[in-house]
C-alpha cells in the first residue's frame, strides 16, 4: 500500500509539474497592463477622457503590442471620483493597489493635486489631459505631467486677447474659486494691467453654484464692455444663458474649460461675438481629424473636444515609455515621458521639468451663426 501510495503521489506530482512545465512559457509571455482613468465618469468631459483611453486601448490591443520579450493586452482601470477630492485620494491608492503603469487623471487642478502625492509614492506617471493649473507642476514631483498649457501661459493669452484683439477699455473679472480659477484671475489681471488695461469689477462664484445675481449686477454697475469668466461649463452656459435673458451685450471672454459638450459644432447658450481660448491646435490640423472624428463617433456619445485627444496620446504616451523601458514597470517610465518628444493628434508634445508642457498651443474660437469658428493660434 505505501508503495501505491507513493507511486500514485509520484504520478500526481509528475502531472503538477508537467502542466507548470508547459504553462510556464505563456505566463512569461504574457501580461494584462492597467493604466487607470480616474475621474467624474459621468459627467461630459469626464465621459470624454473615458471613451478617448479606451478608443487608444482597442486601436493598440488591435494592432498587438510586445513589451520586452512579453506580449502585452492594455485594459483600463476606471474609477469616478466625482470631482470630489476625498474619493480622488482613495480612487488614487485603489488605483496604485490594483497596479496601473500609469493614470490618465484627473479632471481637475485640485483633485488632482490631492491624488498626486499618493502616485509620487508609487513611482506611477500621472498625466492630466484637463488639469491647467499652474500648482499642479509646482509640486516637486516627477510622476506629474500636463498636456495642456498651464494657466500662467494661458493668462497672459487670454489678457493679450481681450487687450489687442477685443480692445475691451472696461473689464470685469469673475473666477469660480477653485485653484484653477483663483490662478487665471490672478495671471490676468497682473498681464491685463502690465499692457495698461483695466479691471473695474470683480467677482467670485463658487464653481457648484448658479446664482449670479451679484456678479450681474457688479456687471451692469461697472459699465464692463467685456466680462472675462475663469469658470467651466456647465457654469459658464448657465452665466451666458442669463445674461441673455437680461438682454446684457456685454461681451464675454472664456478659457478652455467653458468649451460646451457640443463644441465646435454649436455655441448652445453662448451668445454671438463670445471668445473662448482653448488648448491644442485647432480640430481641422489635427492628422485625419475627419476619418478619426467619423470613427469615434460611431462608437461613442460623449463630447469630441480638445482634451479628447490630449487623453488618446497620454495612453499612447504611457505605451511608448513601456516599450522604450522594455517593461511594464511604472517606476521606470516617469524618466522616459521627460526625455521624450513626442508627436501625438494634440500636436507636438515633451515636458519641461516640472511636467508642464512646453511651447503648448492655443486657439481661440469665435461664436458665429451658432458655431465655434477658428479665430487665430497662438502663440
């Protein structure tokens, strides 16, 4: 019986190792890779950014990728933080615990500040397609990285244009006192009064709230021929909407935020003559802008906007420093996304120091006949 036994143990075990044996090769050739999306998912630019990874997912898992000597299957982590800035530090550690190379998040400066720490700790790359804030790339860490303009590049912009292009001789000033909002204010009004413009009013509105009674009044007080809002849609629409019920002219100056989901097709509530500055080169450079525009809308709802393709080359990005490392590892990819160059659907794209972008484009649009119209680029 104990010579049974231990020829049947012998058997089972040979049959153990033999299936190790011949399973060893596919573990070692492949590998699923997480790269987290994080972000309020169910709002419009929070589906965009969403839709914009996994539409950059299917097209590289399509093609087939190969890291080292691994075949590689690309899969998103996703999580809604709701803009909120507590469930964006636990949506960050979840993120991290379930092992993403890298996040594609988050939506805002301030959320995701409160997340960046945790991913610094980590070695896991952040790259914001929608975070303008100057604060974000002055924290000190490596991980960050801005594919947009930060808000210092763009408030000089905006106060050249309303200045040069606007010639506005009376401007209001109103932000939505988040981060992002209290820094455009600021950049603006320090390069509105270096180019001998004037501030003659100014107003904050808290980014959840929709009464406006006292910014209109300081409106109609002032005498403003321009109001510039350093606020985001949806508030940015509601503030347009009620100026115009009020049969205000007063023209209104934007930031890239303020873009409505139907951008650049109709203006929605935006009355004619308003100006908006957005990030990135105008949709019509964009390399087969119309081919690419016809493929994502036959799959997806959400809004086709700039940040769409700042978040489609953060995963190409995320997936160009894996294959340069030759690894999956995140704590060697934040070297590489410093040192490259990289020409994305954005543009031209390569990271001073902090992570900001360098030399990062602008457009400003228009509202014309109900559409965005491309007015110039800058700079």
């Amino acid at each position: 019986m104990r010579r049974t036994l231990l020829i049947c143990w012998g058997v089972a075990a040979g049959t153990v190792m033999a299936a190790t044996i011949e399973a060893a090769p596919v573990e070692a050739i492949s590998q699923t890779v997480l790269i987290g999306v994080i972000g309020p998912l169910t709002i419009p630019r929070g589906e965009s950014t969403r839709d914009a990874a996994q539409f950059a997912v299917d097209r590289i898992n399509a093609q087939g990728l190969r890291i080292g000597d691994k075949d590689v299957r690309l899969k998103l982590f996703l999580a809604d933080d709701k803009n909120d800035l507590n469930l964006a530090v636990i949506n960050a550690r979840a993120a991290v615990a379930a092992g993403v190379v890298g996040v594609v998040g988050h939506l805002t400066t301030d959320a995701s500040i409160a997340a960046a720490k945790i991913y610094n700790e980590a070695g896991v790359p952040q790259l914001s397609p929608t975070a303008a804030g100057r604060e974000f790339t002055q924290l000190g860490y490596s991980t960050v990285f801005q594919l947009l303009g930060h808000s210092e590049y763009t408030a000089q912009y905006l106060a050249e244009t309303a200045i040069k292009v606007l010639r506005a001789k009376r401007i209001m000033l109103i932000d939505n006192d988040t981060l992002l909002g209290k820094a455009l204010a600021r950049g603006f009004l320090t390069a509105v009064s270096r180019q001998g413009g004037q501030i003659v009013e100014s107003e904050k509105i808290n980014a959840k709230s929709s009464d406006f009674n006292a910014a209109i009044a300081k409106v109609t007080s002032s005498g403003a021929d321009l109001v510039f809002f350093a606020g985001v849609a949806p508030q940015t629409n509601a503030f347009a909407a009620r100026l115009r019920q009020l049969g205000l002219q007063t023209r209104l100056l934007l930031a890239g935020g303020a873009i409505n989901p139907l951008f650049p097709r109709k203006t929605e509530e935006y009355p004619e003559g308003t100006l908006v500055l957005v990030n990135g080169n105008p949709v019509e450079k964009v390399q087969n802008f119309k081919r690419l525009e016809q493929a994502y809308r036959e799959r997806y709802t959400s809004p086709l906007i700039p940040q769409t393709w700042f978040a489609y080359d953060a995963v190409d990005m995320l997936v160009e420093a894996m294959k340069r490392a030759g690894a999956t590892n995140p704590r060697l990819l934040s070297p590489i996304l410093h040192q490259m160059k990289f020409n994305g659907l954005s543009g031209s794209i390569s990271f001073a120091a902090d992570g900001s972008l360098t030399a990062p484009p602008y457009t400003l649009y228009r509202a014309e006949q109900g559409s965005w119209k491309t007015l110039n680029t800058l700079p």
